[in-house]
C-alpha cells in the first residue's frame, strides 16, 4: 500500500506545466490570425504600389541626369545661318532734327544818336505802346518837337546826311526810300544828289513835319548872291573870274540850303516790322539810353547745326515742329555762322547725317518762320523750346529698301545684295546680285536691280 504522502511530485508539476501551456496558446491566437490576413491580395496590392512609386521617382530623377557625352553636346555651338530681312517698300527721307527756341526775332534796343541835335532831347509825343508794330516810314516817337522816323536798314546812323556827301550809309538812305516808293535817281549810286534831298524833303511831307534845310540864314545867303552877281554882270567890263567865282558860291550855298537829314531823326532796323517789346520812357521825360526795345513783329525759330548739315538745308524749304500735340509747318529764313543764343543741342540729322559732329566753332544757325500761326498760337508757342525736323531729300515715292547692312561691295566696287533662295528640294541657299543704290536715310537704302528676284518680301542677308 502506497503511502500518498511519498507519491512523486512529478506528476503534479507536468499537469501543472500542460495547464500553462494551454493557457497561453489560447492567448496569442488572435495574433496568429492577423498575420495570415497579410499574405492574402492586400500584401500583393502593397508590393505593386510600391513597385510603382519607386519606378515613377526613378524616370524623374533620370530626367535630371545627364550623361558626359550629351554634356559635351549641348555645349558645342549651333551650325552658323544667315541673319536675313525682307525687302521693304517705303519712302525714304533724309532729314536734319534740332531744336530751336521760338521767339520774336532779334530783339535790339532802339539807340538815337542825339549828340547833333541843337534842342534838349525831351519826350514830345507820339510814344508807341508795347505791342504796337514800327514799320518803314512810320515815326518811332517824337522828340523835341521832330519826329524819328524808321527806315530799314543795317547801319545805325552815324551823321548827318547833306547833299554832296557819299558813304555806306547814303546808298542805304537811298535804297530805303526807293523801297517805300521815293524817286531818289540813281539807286546804286553812294553819293546824296539833288533827287536824295528831293525823296527826303517828300518823306518829310507825308509825314506832316517841315523838312530840315539851311533855314532863313541859308535863304538869305542864296538872295544875297544873286544880288551880286547881278550886280556883277551889270559892271563894264564884265570881270568874268568875279562872275565865276559867284556861280561857285552860289551853288554851294544852294546846296547847304536842301533838304537833309539829321541822324537824330532817323531810326534803321532791320527785318521790318518790329514789335515793340518794352518802353521805357514816357512823355516829357529827357532821352537818356534807350527809349525801348523792339524785336521782330513775328515769331521764329532759330537752332544750331553742324557746318556738313548747314550746307545740306536749302533756304525756302519746308520744315515741321509740334507742340503738345499740335503739328506746325516753318519755313527756312536763313542759314548762317555762329551758335544761336540758346542751351539746346541739335539732336543730329538722320541717314548719313551727324549734326553733333565738330566743336563750337563750326557751328551754324539755322532761322525758320513758322507759317500759318493764329493769334493763339503766337502766345501759345512764343517762349517754348521745339523739336524741329528738316527734310533735305526724299523719294517721290515709296521704293524698294533694304537695311544698310544687307549692301556690300563686290571686286569692281559695284554695290550688290546677297539673296536667300528656297531650293526645289528644301532648303536655303543665297545668290549674289548686283544692285543699284540710291537715297539712304533711317538706317535703309533705296534699291533697284534688273533681276526679278528682286522685290518686296524677298529675304536678304544682313549678317551671319
């Protein structure tokens, strides 16, 4: 009989040990599960969207890899072809472009010489307002009680004309009053004659003053002589020599008796009419300086160009200005030496003009009027600083051009364009052809050729 006190104690520990071990499978059962459900369709959805992801970033990064070689290619250069440009129908004009400034033309301070005059030099009357024009065989203003009439002319006056006198300033008395209708003889003639002092005293007449001549003293003079010679000739024997020698006297002193002229009543200006500026005297006041400043009665615009481009304008022609917005035409007056009295610079000629070309010193000034100017423009554009354009030649017409560059010169020194030809097969190829050049303004040439491939749309080849 076994004593249960001495059983083993193996047996207790095994069933003890199954019954853990059951306990725990039952626990990760579960677990067990789950991983069988990855090893369905899902895991093979999963492996193909990643195949997919890592085949897309690898064409990407592919697209930014470039190999040695094709680096070595995109670095040569492309193969050289001709620059071409079409050949243009247009009108060529070969222009000068300045500016000018616009103003009453030549503004002067009207000066009297009246260091001859016997009477003090007061203000008497008939005083112009600023605004009012002087125009040949008007009177400036009136002073002691004689007028001072305007006479065109260049040379101030300097003395006193009187017959028997010859001079510059004569022959410009002369053609003066020949020009306001005035017979005065022979016109080129310097010397002051008989038919000077005659148009003087007429002058005078029209102009409602007594005409200035030897006055009683000199009358009285002319009436004692002929008394004498009288005299004379009633004496026997006659004494020839006395009689000769009062004819001379006679003669003198009748010439000391006709008309003159003072040069304290005669004002030349030149350009008539002239505007009155400013006045700056008034009645009664003592001339002292100038009694006022006249410039002329319209506007013009004076700019400076180079010598090459003066030679280049033709006075008469037509140039255009505009101002704010408004277009102008003006027409050259003159063209002279010496810069115009402004802070512009011409900004040069078009085509093969270069009006910024030489110094100061060959510097011309070119006078335009402008046309058709009413009175609202005058005080609209007077003052103002204008860009001036002048034509100096143009086509008639529109003519086949082509740029400056598109023109070489072949062996004989003929003037030739390069044509760039479609071929049958695809393709281009270029043709040399000869052509004749004309007017070039605006960086093109005016073109003609006898060859029909020549024409508008036709490529030329302007560089490569």
């Amino acid at each position: 009989m076994i004593d249960n006190e001495q059983a083993p104690e193996l047996d207790t520990n095994t069933t003890n040990e199954d019954t853990n071990t059951t306990d725990e499978d039952a626990s990760t059962e579960p677990t067990t599960k789950s991983k069988k459900g990855l090893s369905g369709s899902k895991l093979v959805a999963v492996i193909a969207a990643v195949a997919l992801a890592s085949l897309l970033a690898g064409v990407l990064i592919m697209q930014f890899i470039v190999s040695p070689a094709e680096l070595a290619a995109r670095k040569e250069a492309p193969e050289a072809g001709p620059i071409s440009a079409p050949i243009e129908l247009r009108k060529i004009e070969n222009k000068i472009i300045t500016r000018g400034e616009i103003s009453f033309a030549d503004a002067v301070a009207v000066e009297l010489d009246t260091a001859g005059s016997e009477e003090r030099p007061i203000i008497t009357g008939n005083l112009p307002k600023v605004g009012d024009l002087l125009e040949a065989g008007t009177l400036a203003l009136e002073v002691a009680g004689r007028p001072v009439v305007v006479l065109p002319g260049e040379l101030p006056a300097y003395r006193t004309l009187k017959v028997g006198m010859q001079g510059p300033d004569v022959l410009q008395l002369k053609q003066a009053l020949a020009s306001l209708g005035y017979g005065v003889g022979d016109v080129t003639s310097n010397l002051f004659d008989a038919a000077t002092s005659e148009a003087v005293a007429a002058l005078y007449r029209d102009l409602g003053y007594k005409a200035p001549d030897g006055g009683l003293e000199g009358r009285k003079t002319i009436r004692d002589l002929e008394r004498q010679y009288s005299e004379a000739q009633d004496v026997e024997p006659v004494d020839q020599g006395l009689l000769r020698d009062i004819e001379e006297q006679y003669r003198l002193a009748v010439e000391a008796n006709m008309v003159y002229l003072p040069a304290s009543e005669v004002l030349y200006l030149t350009d008539l009419p002239r505007r009155v500026d400013e006045l700056r005297v008034k009645r009664g006041d003592v001339l002292s300086g100038s009694p006022m400043s006249v410039s002329g009665a319209t506007l013009s615009i004076t700019g400076t160009v180079s010598k090459q481009d003066a030679e280049s304008i033709t006075v008469g022609s037509t140039a255009t200005f505009v101002h704010r917005g408004k277009d102008y035409t003006a027409t050259v007056k003159e063209v002279r030496r010496g810069s115009a009295n402004t802070e512009n610079k011409d900004e040069g000629s078009e085509g093969d003009k270069n009006s910024n070309s030489g110094d100061s010193s060959g510097r011309y000034q070119v006078v335009l009027e402008p046309q058709g100017l009413s009175a609202e423009d005058v005080t609209e554009l007077r003052g103002n600083n204008v860009r001036v354009t002048i034509p100096i030649a143009a086509t008639e017409s529109e003519v086949l051009a082509v740029p400056v560059a598109a023109v070489t010169a072949g062996s004989g020194g003929e003037d030739r364009i390069e044509l760039l030809i479609s071929k049958d097969k695809g393709g281009m190829e270029t043709a040399l052809v000869e052509v004749t050049t004309g007017l070039a303004a605006e960086g093109f040439v005016e073109i003609s050729s006898t060859d029909k491939r020549v024409k508008e749309g036709a490529k030329v080849v302007v560089g490569r």
